[in-house]
C-alpha cells in the first residue's frame, strides 16, 4: 500500500472534522511519518495491545476514543457550560497513541522501541518537532498514567484520558471478563 497523506485520511476520516488547517495538517503529517517509519504495511493491521486486548485493532479503539471525547465535549458544554476547544482535543485524541504504530511490529513482537522508551514519549517528540506547544503535549503524555508523571493541566487532557481509559476498560469488562465476541 503506499503510504500517502490520502491513504491515512482514508484510515481517519475525523481528521477532515479539524477545522484549522495548520493544526489538520501536522496531525495527519504525523500519522504520515509514524507510519513511513513503521514497518507496517496497512495502517489498518496494527494492534492496540501485544499480549493483551484480544486483537483489538489500534484505529478501531482511537476512533472509539475520538467518538467518546467529542460525546464527552459536547455533554459538558451542552450541560455545565464548559467549554472545550474541538479542534484541539480532536488533534490530541487523533494523536494520543500514534507511536504504537512504532512500538509493536507486523510480526507480532513487541518492537526495540517499546523496550527503550514508554508510551506517549515518541509521539511528543514528534508533536514538539512539528511545532504542537506543550499544553497539547500534555494532553497526550498525561493520558497514559503509567508512563507519565505530570497530571493534565486542561479539560481537553482530562477529556481525552478518561474517555480513553473508559472506552479500554468497557470493551475489556465486555470481552475479556463477559466473554462477548467482538461484532
Ligand atoms: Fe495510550
Ligand atoms: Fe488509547
């Protein structure tokens, strides 16, 4: 498959719902290197988990996850009056485990990378490369509680860790304790 800026919007159609430019361009350009790096030939094949999540496909749990926050966004606002910057926290949530693309590998291992540097870290080297600023850093390094000692400093970082922490543990309490086959 070759790997092309169109090949990932294809993957991940909510990055159309950016509305900045800038901000939709340097997402998808991420996505784009991640996987130029990788070596994956499908974007689609790559796992959320090694050893764990029953093979549940990485794409398939980031667009839950982005589906999740908007919800989450959306009732706070529509609720308490909070407001939530979309376009950041669609950007953060499209992002937030984009190196996994890089830590496991199409043979089933876990890759050199996943052995040296915790989750999130390669993704906010990539964020700060392509210019992101630190708040939307932290609000992909904080999702992850065990490889992060900082604490979300924004509702977006606190959207985006819950609603992928909440959408982790459903789909294990449904597939992995209750035994319900994936649909
Ligand atoms: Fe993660
Ligand atoms: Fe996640």
């Amino acid at each position: 498959m070759e790997k092309s800026v169109d090949a990932v919007r294809a993957v991940l159609p909510e990055i159309a719902d950016i509305s900045d430019p800038q901000l939709r361009a340097k997402v998808e350009n991420i996505w784009l290197q991640v996987w130029k790096e990788s070596e994956w030939d499908n974007l689609a094949d790559v796992p959320k988990n090694v050893g764990k999540d029953n093979g549940i496909k990485l794409l398939v749990h980031v667009r839950s996850v982005i589906r999740i926050s908007m919800a989450m966004a959306d009732s706070i606002a529509h609720f308490h009056g909070v407001k939530v910057d979309q376009d950041r926290l669609l950007a953060a949530t499209i992002l937030h485990d984009v190196d996994k693309v890089l830590l496991y590998a199409p043979n089933g291992s876990k890759s050199p990378m996943y052995k040296a540097l915790p989750h999130t870290l390669y993704t906010a080297h990539k964020m700060l490369e392509h210019g992101l600023d630190h708040e939307l850093v932290n609000m992909v390094i904080t999702h992850s509680e065990n490889h992060c000692t900082k604490a979300p400093m924004s509702v977006e970082a606190m959207i985006l860790k819950h609603g992928d922490h909440g959408e982790s543990e459903a789909v294990r309490m449904a597939v992995d304790v209750l035994g319900k086959v994936n649909a």
